[in-house]
C-alpha cells in the first residue's frame, strides 16, 4: 500500500511528513530507554525480514494482491517504539533506492504502513492479552489477529489523508469502501504471515519476544536442604 | 552459551530472510496491490481519475544509472 507521488496533495503530503518526523523522533527516544541490549541485534533482523517478506505479494482476489506491512510483527517482536522504527527504515529504503512509494508520499506512507501499523496494531495486541490467558499460544493469536486489524487501520488512515488532501475524483466515501474491504482480505494473510514469525521466534527465542515478556518466569535457584554442606566436603 | 545461540539464532533468522527474498520472491503475485488496484478501478475520469494522478517516481531507476527496480 505504498502511495506514489501524486495521489495526495503537497500540503497534506508535508504535514504528514510532519507527522511521521515526530512519530520517528519519540520512537528513537523511547527506543533508547526501552530496548534491551540483547534486543537490539533482532531490531536489525526484524528490519531485514519485513523488507524480505514485503517482496512477497500474495494473491488476495481477483487481480489484486497484498503484501506484509509488518509494524505489528515488529512491534510484538520488539515492541512498538523499536517496531516502528524497523518499518519506518524499510519504507525509507524503498522509497528512496527500489522506486516504492513517491518520495514526497514518504511522511504519508510512514504514518500509515509504520506508526498506524505499530502503535494501533501493539495496542489491539495488549487488548487481546488482556482478554486472553497468558499463555504462548494467546500471544501468537494475539499477534495475529492485531495484525489483520492493523492493515485495516492502515487502510482507515489512507482513506483520512485522501478525505483531507486526495487528487482523484472518487468520492471518500468509495474510497473507503474500497480500501476497507480489500484490505480486509489482505489483512488476512499479515494476520497469518504475523502468527507463524511469532510462533516460530516463540518456539525457539521466547525470551527475545517483546511482546511475551510477562510470561517469563525469573530463574529460581532451587536448593535442598544439605547441598550446600555437600558442597562443602 | 547464550550469546552464541543468540548469534545462530540472528543467521537463522538472516538465512530465512535472504532465502525468501531469493527462492520465493519468484512466486510473488505480480496483480496491483490493494492500494493500486482501488486506485486504477476508481479512475471516475481519464485525467481527473484517482490512479491517473500518481506520477512517476524521481528515482525511477533508482539514485544511480541501470539499478533494476523492483516491479
């Protein structure tokens, strides 16, 4: 869903530059307290997987195709300040060196594919935590399904900025329904795309996802009675 | 122990990366995204239609002369 140059107007176009400037700027001082040491080596291979992943346009229905936006994946994997820096870094790169998304579109295209995606998608996945037990399996659902809802949020967001600042003649209201409904059905394969990165980076690393954090159980050292003395013989 | 599985983890994870990139990148459906595909089914007139208005890119062939461009 990158947008091209053209399709918004230069106002609308700067003031969402605006926008994604700050969304970037708080993310990299949020990022910087929160991140861990150890997490910031997967931030690199988060970035690196996403740019991979977006290549891969799946089928969605007739003559339409979708691909991973990926800021709520990052942001499960890395939490949502490191998360949306991992995205805003693939559109930048897209943007300016592969001809993906206008170069002036690039605020437009961060807000809606990078901060949409990662702060909404983060907050519908701590809903969906909140509701469901903690366990692994609630929070590769959870990411799933924050993921679909995310690209439609994404969708709602294009559909706001073509309302305030749009270039074509169709009205907003087909415009919404448009983008709402096909990326619904894209929404589907992020969600499951979304499920099986979790999944498997749960099964392997479950201490380096963000996202689970509250499920690890600090190591107890477990001692019996008369080891120590046995030790000391 | 753990920083090194750390370490086998990350090229895992850059060996899948790069693998889909390369192996199944050819099998990517080459239909318009959902973006491009409402823009060009909404076009209400030849030039004051919706996809009619995207122009082209500045770095169209990338910063640099003959870069291929991703489609």
């Amino acid at each position: 869903m990158h947008i091209p140059d053209g399709f918004i107007n230069a106002p609308t176009s700067l003031a969402a530059g605006a926008v994604a400037a700050g969304g970037v700027g708080v993310s990299l001082r949020r990022a910087a307290e929160t991140l861990q040491e150890k997490q910031a080596p997967l931030a690199g291979l988060v970035a690196a997987y996403i740019f991979a992943v977006q290549m891969l346009n799946f089928p969605v229905a007739a003559g339409t195709s979708g691909h991973l936006l990926g800021g709520a994946l990052a942001a499960v994997l890395v939490g949502p300040w490191a998360g949306a820096l991992c995205v805003s870094v693939v559109l930048l790169v897209q943007g300016l060196l592969f001809a993906d998304g206008g170069l002036s579109a690039l605020g437009l295209n961060i807000v809606n594919m990078a901060l949409v995606t990662a702060w909404g998608g983060y907050a519908v996945f701590l809903l969906l935590r909140r509701a469901l037990p903690a366990t692994k399996t609630s929070v590769t659902v959870s990411a799933g399904v924050a993921a679909g809802i995310s690209v439609v949020l994404a969708s709602l967001a294009f559909v706001v900025e073509y309302a305030i600042g749009g270039n074509g003649g169709a009205s907003v209201g087909t415009v919404f329904a448009a983008m709402v409904g096909v990326h619904t059905l894209i929404g589907i394969g992020e969600g499951i795309i979304t499920a099986l990165t979790v999944g498997v980076v749960l099964g392997v690393r479950p201490d380096l996802v963000y996202g689970a954090a509250d499920l690890q159980t600090p190591l107890v050292l477990a001692t019996n009675p008369g080891d120590t003395a046995r030790e000391a013989s | 122990m753990r920083s090194s599985n750390l370490r086998i983890f990350l090229l895992g994870g850059l060996l899948v990366a790069i693998g889909l990139a390369l192996l199944v990148s050819g099998f990517a459906s080459s239909s318009p995204d959902g973006l491009n595909k409402v823009a060009e089914d909404h076009k209400v007139a030849e030039d004051h239609g919706f996809a009619a208005n995207a122009r082209q890119h500045l770095f169209e062939n990338g910063p640099w002369p003959a870069t291929p461009s991703r489609v």
